[in-house]
C-alpha cells in the first residue's frame, strides 16, 4: 500500500488542525506498514486503535474549534465525523469478532476519506475562520485556535 503523501494544498490555514492533519497522515502510514509487514492482527490491530483513538481526540479539538468561531456548516460537518468513525469502529469490531476484514478496502477507505475530508470540507472552515480573522482586524491573534 503506498504511503500517504503529505502536500501543501491539504493546508487549510489553522495551526492546531494543520498539525493534527499531518500526525493522521503519520499514523496512517504506520497503519499502513503494519499491514505489508504482517498478516495477523499482532501489530496493525494496535496501531488502528492508535490512529482511531487520535481522530476521536482530532474530532473532539476540531469540533470544539468550529463552534467556537460560529461556523455554519458545523452540524452537518460533525455529522460527516459521525459517519467516519462509525464505519471504522464497525470494522474494529468485525476485526474482533474474528470476521475477515478486507484490509484493502480499509485502507482505501483510509486513503480516501483523509484526503477528501481535509483537502474539501475542512478547508472550508480553514477559509471561513481566516475570513472572519482578516475582517476583524489585520494585526489580530496569529491563525491558532
Ligand atoms: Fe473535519
């Protein structure tokens, strides 16, 4: 599985989510390693749940952050999270029921949702909360949340 690979078009101008992003992208690629490196769920199982628990915490900040600066579209955003997390808990719960999981499609699910969510939906918060920002005033608080 190709590593995910990190670009500044997926910027969307906040610090704090900025960095997050990049960790999810890290955490992924590690994911992604464990698969290639091995069959069982030994590794790749642990890590998952690494990269699940961080997006819960990346949600939660993200969230908190979009009703903070008033952002309109924050109900139907949150709900785009719910649907995510949703379909990764229920392949962690296949994964422990001892079903076949198509690590594949996990990982393209991965891949994609990653990339669309951050590089389309949470740009736009990016470009609401630097609108509100530079309209307020030119010299205000740098772009961290
Ligand atoms: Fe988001």
């Amino acid at each position: 599985m190709e590593r995910l690979e990190w670009d500044q078009s997926l910027l969307i101008g906040i610090e704090k989510i900025d960095a997050q992003h990049r960790k999810l992208f890290e955490l992924a690629n590690l994911f992604f390693e464990s698969l290639a490196m091995t069959k069982g769920p030994g590794l790749r199982h642990p890590i998952l749940r690494r990269l699940v628990a961080y997006v819960r915490t990346y949600f939660a900040d993200e969230e908190d952050a979009m009703r903070r600066m008033g952002y309109p579209e924050v109900d139907a955003h949150i709900d785009r999270h719910k649907a995510m997390t949703g379909h990764i808990h229920e392949l962690i719960r296949q994964w422990d029921n001892g079903q076949s999981v198509d690590a594949d499609a996990l990982c393209r699910f991965l891949r994609q949702w990653l990339s669309e969510h951050i590089g389309i939906e949470d740009k736009k918060i990016g470009t609401f909360y630097n609108a509100q920002n530079t309209s307020v005033s030119a010299e205000s608080t740098p772009n961290t949340i």
